[in-house]
C-alpha cells in the first residue's frame, strides 16, 4: 500500500486545523479507518517503515499508532498492528430518480434473475453433474496445456480453436443432419452469448424479432438489449404457430424457436410446421434462430434432424451449447451460420469479442474426436430416460386428475400443465421453494400477456428416479392444497351470491 499517498489525501481535510503532524497523521489514519479504506484486519506497516516513508520521526508514527490502539481502531498481537472491526462510516446513498436509474426501460420489464444458481429438486436445465467424467475431463484439460505453444498464450481465433470447430462441424453432420463445414461455426460463451451475438449483427435496432410465447426470457433479454421490437407467436402442442396474417401485418427480422423441445412447454415442431417456416422465412428475407439447446436427449423415436439440415443453404443460424451435455460452467456455445454470412461474422468477431480459453477448447476438442462425448451422451441418455419415467410414473399417479404432462419426449425437463387455469402457478411454486422444489411457473414465461399456459416446469436429469415419488407426493400435496381451496372459494361466492336479493 502507498501510505504517503493515503495520508496525503486525507491531509487535505484537515490542513486548515494547523495541527502538529503527530496529530494529523492521527487524524488521517482515523479518517481512513472510519470510511473503510483501511479495513478490519488490515495489518499496517511497522512504524520505522511508515516514518521513513512519510519523512516524518519515528515517535511521530508511534504517538499516531498508540492514540488509534487507545481508541480501539488498532490492536496490536505477535506479528504487527492491524485494524480493528469498526463499522465504516459511509455517506447515505440517494437513491436516484427513476429516470436516471441506470437500466434502460426495456431491461426492467424483465422478470427478475437468480442471483446464484438456483438449487433444489426439478431445477431445469442442470444436467446429472455427479456422471460427469471429471477425471478424465482433467487429464484432456492437463494435455492441453502441456501442448500449448508460447504462440498460444496471444489472444487467440475470435472464431474459436480451429479443432475445435472442425470437431463440431464433424459431429452436428453425423449426429443432428446438419449441413456446415468448420469456417460456418463459431465459438461463444454459450447460449447466451450466441443470441446476443445473432441479435447485434443480424438485426437493426427497431427491427422485428418473433418469439416463442411462451418463450425462453434469455431470448427475450438479448433481443430487448439490442433495441429489438419483440413480438409473441403461441405455442401449441405442434410448437410454434405464425399465421399468414403475422407474415403479412408484422413481418420479422429474426425468428427465434427451440423446435426440438419447446422451451418451456416441451412440445416438437411438426414437420409441416417446420418446411413451412423456412419457406415463408425465405420468402421474407428473414434468419431463424434454431435455439437447439438439448435435442442431444430424445427419449421416445429416433432423434430428430436439424431445422437446418432440411433445406440446402437454409436461412437458419443454428444455436447449440455443451453446457446441458457436459456442464454449465464450462460456458462453451456455438453459432452455425450460412455460408454466405460467415465472412461477415467473421469480421464482426474479429471487432468485439473475447480471444482466450485455449485450453478449453482443445479439450474439448480431444473429449469430441475420442469419441468420448458420444459415449457420455449415450449413458445419459439412459439415465435421463429412467429419471424421465420414474417423474411421469409419479406425476400420472399423484396429480393425474388435476394436471397433464406435456413435452416430456425429449430433453431435461417437461411441463406440467394445470387442468384448472385459475390455479396460480406462481404462489404454488413460491410454497414449493419453501420446500427446496424448484419447480418454476409456466406463466412466468410470457412474452406479450397471457399464454393460457398455468402448471409447472421440471427439470429431472439431475434428480434421482427414487427420489421422484416421494417429491413428487410432496408438490402434489400443495397443488391439491390450492385446489381444494379455491373450490371452497368458488362455492362460498356462489352460496353468497345466490343469498344476495
């Protein structure tokens, strides 16, 4: 720490009181303390050393030091002086007008975030974490580094690790029918990352972005950022359905959809649906995002193909990420473009954004060409499919006459839709988190007003298949709990109503 520069600026405070310098270093290093520049366990420097470095006598460092120990700001044990716990004196913070609170309008009408990860039974998206090979994800991470060069240590391809996209390239062909060569696929920090990306150089602020509705809210967040005008489309059991009116009256930019398990509903866009959306986005000299974040786990049937690889040279930037195959943390995505936009996006890249995790990526890329991310997949596929059972088993036997399950074909989670739609799913997943069940509402997904989508969201890869019953018997307790209590509602407002002259 520089204490000559410390004291120098609380010298300025008190410069006018004329005090010898024994009491103004006192003061100073008071002052300092007070506020919290020095904070509770800060240990101080030995007092030869401060005098020579302020150019000050010895004593003059001492009589500071006693008077702040006799005050209770020091304390002093067998290694030096250090800083007391004292609560800092801070200046009241105003809050600001709401005009000038920092986050844009636009950003406010979201629905509030997670601080941290959430964590409990049904989160969604959160895959079996403890079946990951972590040892063998070490050793991949361990040969990476000892292979990397000293050119390696520069920022790196804004593209991403050239292996490392070839070895995408090579698996979205042979596993999702995806048409692309490695220059078509670029690296990002995950889904996240990518819909910002594919929102700030594809589109023009104002421009029209369609969205799922219900929908995914980190879509919404990106497309709101970038100054997009979001409009809704509904969702139905075939997925996502624009008329030939919303063509005509609100024609878009950007289509976003997760058309292999519909987030959050679960749902699969039929194959008529899916032709027919790339032809009128043809049409309309429009992109689709193909937001693919889980299509990996298909329980029942054969894995579906891409959006993408329907068509030659499709107008589709296809999303993916390997934070629900591997983990999150791992925060590598992908964007797939068509070929006639990956010059462009190459240049964009290149401008603003992030050049490192070099390491990451080669392991990566060594975890795809060994053939281990297939052997992974495979066995969590099994998994996912047992814990998957075992959650619909539980769901038809304690809530089947109050709820259906949809969407539970695929993925890592599926929705629970409440026959009643005056049931709030919203207060009954509040009480369930009183209970550590994170079991989200389908209503909190709205992008424009009301769904009429009202149950629950369930994630249950990382949950285990004996554990689902007895979870399961306690959410259904709260919903027959909400029920019940609504019916009492219903029936005293009528007998009210009918005794009313």
């Amino acid at each position: 720490m520089d204490y000559a520069r410390l004291i120098a600026r609380y010298t300025e405070r008190h410069r006018q009181h004329g005090w010898p310098r024994q009491r103004l270093l006192h003061e100073c290093l008071r002052a300092a303390i007070r506020d919290g520049t020095l904070a509770a366990g800060t240990r101080l420097v030995a007092t030869r050393a401060l005098a020579e470095e302020l150019g000050v006598a010895r004593n003059t460092v001492l009589y500071a030091y006693e008077q702040l120990a006799s005050e209770g700001y020091l304390r002093t044990d067998r290694r030096g002086t250090v800083v007391a716990a004292v609560a800092p004196e801070r200046p009241p913070v105003v809050a600001a007008p709401a005009a000038r609170a920092g986050l844009a309008r636009r950003m406010r009408q979201l629905p509030v975030a997670p601080a941290s990860a959430e964590s409990g039974a049904f989160v969604p998206g959160v895959p079996a974490l403890d079946q990951f090979p972590l040892s063998l994800w070490r050793r991949m991470l361990e040969r990476a580094w000892r292979g990397l060069t000293v050119a390696q240590l520069n920022y790196a391809d804004p593209a991403g690790e050239p292996a490392l996209r070839a070895a995408i390239a090579d698996h979205l062909r042979a596993a999702r029918g995806v048409v692309c060569e490695a220059g078509q696929v670029f690296i990002t920090d995950g889904t996240q990352s990518s819909l910002d990306l594919c929102a700030r150089a594809f589109a023009d602020e104002g421009d029209t972005v369609w969205h799922e509705h219900p929908g995914y809210a980190g879509a919404l967040a990106a497309f709101r950022a970038a100054g997009l005008d979001v409009q809704g489309i509904p969702v139905d059991e075939e997925g996502m359905a624009p008329q030939a009116a919303d063509w005509r009256e609100r024609p878009p930019r950007l289509v976003y959809t997760t058309p292999s398990h519909q987030y959050p509903i679960g749902s699969v866009l039929s194959l008529r649906r899916r032709l027919a959306l790339l032809a009128a986005a043809r049409a309309a000299g429009a992109l689709i995002i193909e937001d693919d974040y889980d299509s990996e786990f298909r329980h029942d049937g054969a894995p579906l193909s891409a959006m993408q690889g329907l068509e030659p040279d499709a107008p589709v930037l296809y999303l993916g990420t390997f934070s629900k195959t591997m983990f999150p943390s791992l925060r590598i995505g992908f964007v797939v473009v068509p070929p006639a936009l990956a010059a462009a996006l190459a240049s964009v890249r290149g401008q603003a954004s992030a050049r490192g995790r070099v390491a990451d990526q080669l392991a990566l890329a060594e975890f795809l060409r060994s053939g281990q991310f297939s052997l992974h997949l495979r066995r969590m596929r099994r998994l996912y499919r047992q814990r998957r059972d075992a959650l619909v088993a539980a769901l038809e036997t304690h809530m089947g006459k109050v709820a259906t399950v949809h969407g539970g074909s695929a993925g890592m989670h599926l929705a629970l839709r409440f026959m009643d739609p005056a049931l709030s799913d919203t207060a009954i997943s509040a009480q369930a988190r009183a209970h550590g069940i994170v079991a989200r509402p389908l209503s909190e997904h709205a992008v424009q007003g009301a769904t009429g989508w009202h149950g629950l969201m369930l994630g249950y890869a990382q949950v285990p298949a004996e554990r689902m019953d007895a979870l399961v018997r306690q959410l259904a307790a709260l919903v027959h709990l909400a029920a019940y209590a609504k019916r009492e509602h219903d029936m005293n407002h009528e007998a009210t109503s009918k005794a009313a002259p």
